[in-house]
C-alpha cells in the first residue's frame, strides 16, 4: 500500500492533491446546505437537496463548482438564480482543505479541516443573521478538545513515546487556547462597552473565540484576536465611512457609531490565516516575546 502511495507520488504528484480539494468542494457543498439550514432552523440531513420550488435536485445537477457553471446560475427546475457564494463557498473549502493538507501530517490535517468547517458554517450564518449558533460553535469547542485528546499533532505534540502522556499535554495545550481565547475577548467586550457605551460584540464571539483556542492554542487565539481586529479595522473603517458619506451621514458621529458589523467572521479569518500560514512565524513572535519579558 505504501509502495502504492510512493508511485502514485513519483509518477502524479498533483493526484492526491486533487483528490484533497475535489473532497474539501464536497463537504463546502455540504457545507452550503448547512449554513442555510442551521440558519432556518431545520435538520441539516433529512431531506436530500431540494430547490426552493421543492424540487429534489438531481445529482448530476449538484456537482461542486462545476454545476453552477454549467446551469449558469440558475436552477434547471424552475430557472430560479442561485447565488454566486455557493461555488465560492465550494471553490474556498477545497482552497483550505488543500492549503491544510499541504503542512499538517494527516491527523492534525483532519482535525483542521474539521476546524475549517466549523469556521466557514459559522461565518456564514454570522453574516446571514448577525447570530452565531452554539451547535456551531459550543459544539465546536467540545469537539476541538476531543479531537486534541485523540490526535495530539494537532498541537504539535509528539515529545512522548506514550499516547497518553502526548494525549494530556495536547488536552492541556487545548484548555488553554479556550481560557486565554474566550478571558481576553470578554474583557476587550467589557472596555469596549465602557468607552462606547453600547453592546460592542455579541456573547457568541466568545464562545466562537473558544472553539478557536481549542483547536488553534493560546498562541493562535492571541492572534485571532488582534489579527482578526486589525484586519476588520483595515477594510471596515473605510468602507462604513464611505457608505456614510454617501448617505450624507458623515458628520453625524452617532449614526457611524451605530452602524452594527459582525466581528466573529474577522475572528475566523484570523484563525483561517494563522493555521495555513502564519503559525510558524506568530508562535516564534510569542516565543521571542516571553524570552524578551523573562529572560
Ligand atoms: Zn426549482
């Protein structure tokens, strides 16, 4: 089997690799059914894919990517438009899925891409309905702990020969990515209140800051955080700005002031970009950082 591998790896280097990404479109597929569903409030298995006129929708009809290409964005049934997010939402997991699979032995790439997942369903109902729903991200905070029990390569762990000993570093190391993830932005929530004397972010935000230090780590939910924040600043400010000097709201502070924007998918961003590609150089930050205030 092994040898199997080798040869598919010397002869078609871009095989599993497409195998990778063509599995990340299908569960962003099945990642689309749930945003809506979750979102509605209805089960996310029962029934099969259906258009909105109630029509079940064929296979051959429902493949990632390619689908609403061919039908060129509209349903064959009744000619109804899809939405161009559903093939980006396909063509963005089957990106990371790969981008994971490329740096992670395979056990932590699972946990990850179960992480993706769980980041992608939330943002998108974030967006969708200014709520971030607990299946989602309580949920995913239990599961982020015991998937670091069950693949300590998650965190990097591997010091031991003994599963176990590797197993409670890995749990520990999970723990408290949560505390330092979920303590921090309670109390940026908290001094954001006082100065602007208005509910600053949602209680949600802090169990999605939660669900991404269980699987990102402390360090990794640090840069969540500010990341996420400095991102959000760069592309928010500007754009709120304008559409308030459009509306000739631009000297009036307290309508900028009132404008609601979500800040978990800024969040999820953070953890997205530090997991496929800035863990390393963010952990050395962290490390040189601690060697600089103890030496
Ligand atoms: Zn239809």
């Amino acid at each position: 089997m092994t040898e199997i591998a080798h040869n598919m790896q010397a002869h078609w280097p871009w095989f599993w690799p497409l195998i990778v990404f063509i599995f990340g479109a299908c569960v962003g597929s099945f990642l689309n059914v749930c945003v809506y569903r979750i979102a509605a409030g209805k089960s996310i298995v029962r029934p099969g894919s259906t258009c909105a006129c109630g029509k079940p929708i064929r296979f051959y009809d429902n493949i990632p990517i390619l689908s609403w290409f061919i039908l060129r964005g509209k349903a064959r049934c009744c000619k109804r438009p899809f939405s161009i997010r559903y093939p980006l939402v396909e063509a963005l997991t089957g990106l990371l899925f790969l981008l994971i699979y490329w740096q992670y032995p395979l056990g932590a790439a699972a946990a990850l891409w179960i992480f993706a997942a769980l980041l992608i369903v939330g943002t998108f109902i974030d967006i969708d309905t200014m709520q971030l729903p607990d299946v989602v991200t309580v949920g995913g905070t239990f599961l982020g702990v015991a998937l670091s029990f069950a693949l300590p390569q998650l965190h990097g762990v591997a010091g031991s020969d003994i599963f176990i000993v590797n197993a409670i570093r890995s749990v520990t190391l999970s723990v408290l990515g949560i505390v330092v993830g979920s303590g921090v932005i309670v109390w940026i929530r908290e001094g954001a209140q006082f100065i602007m004397r208005r509910e600053a972010m949602g209680y949600g935000d802090i169990v999605l800051m939660g669900m991404i230090g269980a699987f990102c780590g402390w360090q990794g939910a640090l840069f969540a955080i500010f990341g996420g924040s400095i991102l959000g600043a760069a592309v928010m400010i500007p754009l709120v700005a304008l559409r308030a000097l459009k509306k000739g709201e631009g000297q009036n502070a307290a309508a900028l002031r009132n404008i609601e924007v979500p800040f978990g998918p800024w969040l999820s961003l953070g953890a997205l970009l530090y997991i496929v590609c800035l863990r390393a150089p963010v952990d050395a930050y962290f490390l040189n950082l601690s060697e600089l205030l103890f030496p």
